[in-house]
C-alpha cells in the first residue's frame, strides 16, 4: 500500500512538472499549428497594430549585433524578419516597396545600409544623401535625413561651425518634413531629430531653446520610442535632468 501511495505522488508531480513546462513554453511561442484546435485563418480576429516594444534581450544586443539583424531584414526582406524589425516599420518598408517596385526599392535599402555606418565619412554621407536626391517621398528618406545630422556632427573633415550648422539643417529636414518616419524598431524619427537638434543647441547657441525643445518631445510624441523601445518622453525627462536650470 505504502508502495503504491509513493508511485501515486511520483505521477502527480511529473504531471505537474509537465503542465508547468507546458505553460512556460506557451507563454514564449504561439502553440503549433493544427486543424484540430484552431479555427480556420479568416475566422481569427486581426490582431491589434500596436507600436512594437523591444525586449530586454534586443536592448542588451550590441550595435554590431543590431546591424546584422537589421542587415538580413534588409537584405532577405522576409517577412517575418521584418516584422522583428517593428510592425508599423514593416508596414511602410512594405509601403516603400508598393510605391517604387521591387527593383528600385532594392536600390534604395543598399544605399541605406551601406551609409549609416561608419558615421562620419564621405562615402557613407554620399549615399545617404543620394536617398534624399532620388528617393525623398519614402519613409526611409527621413531614416537618412536623421542620420545624415549625426554623419555630419562626426565628420572631421568640416570645421565645428559648418560641421553643427549642416547637422542641424539636417535634423530640422527629419523633424519638418518627414513627420511620420520610422526607422528600424520602430524609432520615430522626427522626435529623435528635435531631440539630437537640442542637444547641439544647448551645447552651441541656446540653453533656454533646447530645453523648450525637448519639453516639445515630452508633451507631443511622449508615447513615441526610439530604437531600443525606450518612451521617448522618458528620454526626454532624463535628458532635462543633466540640465542645469
């Protein structure tokens, strides 16, 4: 009897231990596809499109490693991959592609991920700059606006003065005329441009602009993240508190 009692409780445990497995697991991945359980693809409810907030796992990567996921996206352009990229990223990066066909689109995302890295040099900020003169109604035109603000504050071959009046030509481009822009994960472009542009105002020209700038991001594109998932009114907050009043 006591035999069988211990047996009994050996297998109510294992069951538990294979039902807490279970609920582990389906907490982490869709369960798997069958016919049996789910019902059919148009009788499923359109899931929300909500602005995608990276894990904590993607905020550790490096920014090499964040540059190859990008760089397969890009270059594969798979869906899936993309999608890990940011759902509202992967809706206009599909949109760039509907409104310049397959070819053309290609081109575009070449110069793209050829010119964001090294910040600084020419070659990277010609091609950058050639998005702009042949590509300037996309979304990722505004990707390249922003970035060409920060190429130019690194390149060294400018003097101080011409190297912040072009960067902030540039960042004002991003947040004036590429409003809805968002790059990789989500980053919304124009909020991060007046936030970089405040940042050199502060250091350049005019404290008392650059905090009303950065109050601006705060009160009207608060819920809005920047490539890490970060609010960037959060941002913004922490940004004010290295500030001297």
């Amino acid at each position: 009897m006591k035999k069988m009692l211990i047996l009994l409780a050996a297998s109510v445990l294992l069951i538990l231990v294979l039902a807490v497995g279970l609920l582990w697991e389906g907490s982490e991945q869709p369960p798997p596809a069958t016919s049996q359980v789910e019902p059919p693809q148009e009788m499923l409810p359109t899931p929300p499109t909500a602005r995608f907030r990276p894990d904590l796992a993607l905020q550790a990567l490096s920014e090499q490693e964040r540059d190859r996921l990008i760089e397969k996206a890009v270059v594969e352009g798979q869906e899936e991959q993309l999608l890990e990229l940011g759902r509202e990223f992967h809706d206009k990066w599909y949109e760039d592609r509907r409104r310049l066909g397959e070819e053309r689109h290609k081109e575009m995302e070449k110069l793209w991920f050829q010119g964001r890295r090294p910040r600084g040099r020419g070659d990277s900020i010609a091609k950058l700059e050639k998005i702009l003169q042949d590509f300037p109604e996309t979304n990722r035109a505004g990707c390249a606006a922003y970035e060409l603000g920060h190429h130019y504050l690194k390149n060294n071959a400018l003097s101080v003065e011409e190297r912040l009046r072009r960067a902030e030509e540039y960042f004002r481009l991003a947040e004036e005329r590429y409003r809805d822009s968002l790059c990789e994960f989500n980053a919304a472009v124009a909020p991060l441009a007046r936030l970089a542009l405040a940042v050199w105002i502060y250091k350049s020209s005019d404290p008392v602009l650059a905090k009303r700038l950065i109050e601006q991001v705060i009160a009207q594109d608060g819920d809005k993240t920047d490539h890490l998932g970060q609010s960037l009114g959060e941002v913004a907050r922490r940004l004010l508190e290295t500030m001297p009043p």
